[in-house]
C-alpha cells in the first residue's frame, strides 16, 4: 500500500487480504489471493493491456506530480488517442498497468 500511497491514494479500510484507497473522488479497491497466479497471456504485453482505467479531470496535472516521483515507472507517456482521450499508463509494484485519462474537449 505504501506504494500507492505515493500516488495520493490514502487507505480508507484494510482487512487482512483486502484494501480500499482513496484520493479525491476516486477509489481502488485491492484484493490478495494467496497463490493466485495469472493466466499466461503472450499478447497482453503486447497490446499494452491495462489493469485499471481511471478517469480524471486534469490528467496533465497528475502526469506532472506523477512523473516527479522518483520510485514511479510512467511507461507511456502522456499521450492524447484516436476515441477522443488524454492518457498516460504507470505501472506498479506487481507490473499491474494503471491508465489515467481525461476526455479531450
């Protein structure tokens, strides 16, 4: 959790093996599973598939305090898309991808 406290995220309640986060009006809820493994999916990596898609509404300024962060891995970096968003992708400590992004007006 210390991680994603890092990103702002602030733990609202954390039983053993489960985790809710918080910032502003956005919230992430994290599951342990003990022996849990992940399908192999060759493509995924490929297709930079993302975990979690989180819509803000100033993307530009959280990519700024984002890529201030000495101990966060931006792996794409702001970027706007052909359906109409701003994005940019961070992965965490697991290799989970976390996209941030914001509707282009």
């Amino acid at each position: 959790m210390q991680w994603y406290k890092q990103l702002g995220f602030e733990p609202e309640y954390y039983p053993p093996g489960f985790a809710i986060l918080r910032r502003d009006d956005i919230e992430i809820f994290l599951q342990q599973q003990p022996g849990y493994a992940a399908p192999d999916d060759p493509g995924r990596q490929e297709r930079e598939a993302w975990n979690v898609y989180i819509v803000t509404d100033d993307v530009k300024a959280l990519y700024a305090e984002y890529s201030a962060l000495p101990g966060v891995k931006i792996s794409r970096q702001l970027c706007p898309q052909d359906y109409g968003m701003m994005e940019f992708d961070v992965m965490d400590l697991n290799g989970h991808r976390l996209v941030f992004a914001q509707p282009m007006r």
